[in-house]
C-alpha cells in the first residue's frame, strides 16, 4: 500500500514534560494552548511531542509501564477544579514554587497523585456515568491497566515475583484480586479518565488554532509492563516469564560493546498467526490520540538485535532477526486510511534494510547534526527531497548550540560555512543566536517536505537544556522552559522563514 504523504510545512518539537506550568512539570493546562498559539502565529503547523504514557525507569518515556495508559502527571489541577472536584485552595496547594527551569519529578508524583485521590472521593453520579462509558469504549485495555497498577502498589512493579496466581493470570487469582482491589481500580480509572479528558480537551483547542499534533511510540515496551503480563504469549519469554533474549543494537564505533536496552522481543511468529493483533490494536489507538506518527526504531520491522538475556555487559553475541516487514506495515495502513507516518530510521542501516525502508513510502528523518562526519551523509541537506523529515537534532541530540561547541574546529567551520554563516561571533547564545539561525534557515530551505525544530534550537539555547543523553541512566528528560523565556522566540524570523520557504500550512498533500 502507498502511505499518505505531508505537505510541505514545518513543526516544533516540544514534549509535554517541558512546558510552562504551576506544577512542576508541563501539564495540560492554558499554557500548553499558548505554546500552539505561538507556534501558529510563527506560520508552524505541527507539534511534535515525545510519548505521552506511563513514565518508565529514568522518567524514561520511552520505557514507560503501558502503551495505552496515559501520563498521571499532565493532569492539571485547575481542569478538576473547574470540574467542581478540587477547591480553589486545594489547587492552589498542589503549585510548585521551586526553580521552573527544571522538571520535579518527585514533587509532581506526590502532588498531582494527592490531588487525584481528593478528587477521586468527590466524583458525582454524572462524572462516573462517563467514567463507564470511557471504561467500556477501552475495555481492550483499561481494565487490565488499573488491576496492575492496583498490584504494582501492592506488590511491586515486577510483575514476575507476584504470586504465580497473579502473576500468569489465573482466573481465580484475578477474580480475588479484582474483589480485594476493587476500590483502587476504580480510583485507576478515574485517573485514566480524567488523562483522556483533559488530552482530547487539548487537542482539540490545539487543532481548532491549526496545529496538528505528531506523537511518537516507542518500538518496544518494557518486560515489567502491563501489556506483557497480559499478553505473555506475544513475547518471547520462558516459563517463568523472563525474557529469552533482550532488545538493543550490536557495537559501533560509539559503543565498544554495543548496547543493551534490555526489553523483551516479540514473538512475530506468534503474532502473525492472529494477524498482529496486538501491534495494530496498538497503532489505532495511538492514532485516535494524534495526527501523525513516528514510529521510533522503524528498522525493526525488518529485522531487530536479539542479545542473550544472560549477556548482561555487552551485546557481542547477539544476532539479527526478521521483524514482520512489509506484511504488518500494510495492515496498519490498511487499518488506518489517510494515516501519516514519520520512520524513525536513525544509526547503521544495511542495503537491504534501506530497501525496506524506503519501498514503505513511510518519510524517513534526517538531522543536521549528523551530517558533517567527513563524508558524503544522506544528513546533509542537499541530499534531502520529498520523502525527508528533517530534524536539526532530536531528544536524544544535543542542542545546536552545545553541538557547535563541542565540534572539531574544522568541522565546526565548514558546517557553519555550509549554511553561510561567516565571521565571529557564532557562540553567542540567546533567541538571537545568528549562527544557529543560519543553520535552522538552511534546514528550511531544503527539499525536506516537513522541517521541525526542538523548542531549544528556537531559542539558540545551549548543552544545558538538553533533553537526554543517551546511555546516562539519571538527569535527563528534566527540561522545562519558563513562560517569560517562551515568549522571548524571534517570532518574526521564523514566520518569514516558513513564507519564504514555502511551509506555511500543513496536513496532507
């Protein structure tokens, strides 16, 4: 099948954790419909965020617990008020008055958490009539949810070391479990509710001022997580429900030793025998929640790193294996008519991989900075055409400005030679960065048929705003910009850099 393609336009990459708000942490609140304001009045059409779900170990989001379960900590206080669950001064006491440059991630848990549970012991007959109507329109998923979660208190996040009753889903067990736990799996529906709530509210304020929403799922999900516990059979994992092998990618010149992600493979064998059920249950919904998608570590749909669980320091012994290719990638467009899609096809890509990759149709990402390693990159922008997304870093880059910095001299200076940029001067940071708007110009003026740029290169900002450091276990995906510092982007650059560029508009061609 052919994907449908983008119109030629231009989006900001912003995550939900990095914007302005009271509480700590980005949220669902009037800021967030201030940020799509201005990223319209700029002549941009698209948000791009990174995953809205359940957070995983690091405040990783891209390990999160569940693949439908939505992110407790966007729930904004103030939409509950105006609900009639909270009192002004209840949502007055859950605001944060320390530095906002930064994500509390433990000040949010416990803060956000608390109200809910006040809220929660307020709900109204009317309230909870629409928390069973949402109840029964994701019963595919949510209830299943809200008894793990309700275990994961109890019992601890490892699903496997619960009792073997819970922990392989006996129908005894659960049905015990549902009865004992029946109080905190209605507040774990509430919680989900109000996240679906307030995110469609959103999207719908956001898309009203014509910006349309990317989001982004992650290949894999994490071995503790709900949808592995319920669908033990769609992994491979042995008798005890550990995995058999682990997900990362072999060594490179970066990683002596390769990496090591540590999540359970599917079993695609399995899957193909239900028609990948899951994996399309997985990407309808994620389309009901944006407008786009990318889908991260596409080259695993052709073929994945399978390392031996027991391996635990490096990944030297594992082995490539075919994904399901081609076969599920016209389901999901089958499925979903009128989709768009963004692959993620990052790293070393073989011949034949690239050939899969491309014969989808699905546009493929470029980024800047990966263009001046020495030799000819498909990441210099020349290169770029139609079928490119082109990004000037991602949330696992640099900032522009840190990336200039920590350059060789002489691949520093024919970059910025290369976006015409000459002189002095190139490390002065701020909105009025002239080095990093030379750059962000020539990304624009490329054939790339979507440019998006990370708030952060907007701003001209440096290293100390990056949102992740691959490999770095603690300190990332903290991020967050104050509002007086939103308001400080060169609107006026980039609404002339999208007019005169052509990427004024957006959707589908």
């Amino acid at each position: 099948m052919i994907a449908p393609k983008f119109k030629r336009s231009a989006g900001v990459l912003m995550p939900v954790s990095s914007l302005p708000s009271a509480y700590g942490i980005g949220c669902f609140s009037r800021d967030a419909e201030n940020f799509a304001e201005m990223a319209k009045d700029m002549g941009f059409s698209w948000w791009q965020v990174l995953p809205i779900t359940i957070l995983g170990a690091g405040n990783s989001p891209y390990s999160g617990y569940s693949t439908h379960a939505g992110n407790f900590l966007y729930i904004n206080p103030m939409l509950m008020k105006e609900e009639g669950l909270l009192t002004a001064e209840e949502a007055e006491a859950a605001k944060y008055h320390g530095a906002p440059y930064k994500v509390d991630y433990a000040f949010a848990r416990e803060n956000i958490k608390r109200v809910l549970h006040i809220a929660f012991e307020r709900l109204t007959p009317e309230i909870r009539q629409k928390i069973a109507e949402f109840e029964e329109e994701e019963s595919d998923w949510l209830p299943d949810y809200a008894l793990f979660m309700a275990l994961a208190d109890r019992f601890g996040g490892d699903w496997t070391k619960w009792e073997h009753g819970l922990a392989f889903r006996e129908e005894k067990a659960l049905a015990e479990a549902r009865r004992e736990f029946a109080r905190e799996i209605e507040f774990y529906t509430f919680e989900q509710y109000e996240f679906y709530r307030e995110w469609n509210f959103l999207k719908s304020r956001v898309n009203a001022r014509g910006v349309n929403i990317i989001g982004d799922l992650p290949f894999y999900v994490a071995t503790e997580s709900v949808d592995v516990w319920t669908h033990r059979e769609e992994f491979l994992l042995d008798e005890k429900g550990h995995p058999k092998a682990v997900a990362g990618v072999p060594p490179d010149a970066f990683a002596a030793k390769g990496q090591i992600w540590g999540n359970c493979l599917f079993d695609f064998a399995a899957m193909k025998k239900n028609g990948y059920k899951w994996w399309r249950r997985r990407i309808s919904h994620c389309l009901k929640m944006y407008d786009a998608l990318r889908l991260d570590h596409f080259r695993a749909f052709y073929n994945f790193f399978a390392i031996p669980a027991e391996d635990k320091d490096t990944a030297v012994n594992g082995e490539w294996k075919y994904g399901p290719g081609q076969e599920l990638i016209d389901l999901m467009l089958k499925d979903n008519p009128g989709a768009l899609f963004i692959a993620e096809d990052l790293g070393l890509i073989d011949p034949d991989c690239r050939k899969f990759i491309d014969g989808t149709g699905i546009p493929t990402m470029r980024v800047f900075q990966f263009a001046f390693d020495g030799t000819q990159s498909v990441h210099l922008p020349y290169f770029y055409d139609k079928t490119n997304v082109a990004y000037s870093g991602t949330h696992d880059n640099n900032t522009l400005l840190g990336w200039l910095y920590e350059m060789n001299p002489e691949a520093r200076e024919f970059a910025l030679k290369y976006c015409g940029f000459t002189g002095a001067g190139w490390g002065s940071g701020g909105p009025g960065c002239a080095s990093t708007k030379a750059i962000l110009r020539t990304i624009s003026a490329s054939s790339a048929v979507l440019a998006v740029f990370p708030v952060q290169d907007m701003l001209g900002y440096g290293a100390d705003t990056r949102i992740n450091v691959p490999g770095v276990a603690e300190g990332n995906w903290e991020f967050r910009l104050a509002y007086e510092l939103m308001l400080t982007v060169d609107r006026d650059f980039f609404l002339d850099l999208n007019n005169t560029y052509g990427r004024l508009g957006g959707g589908r061609a």
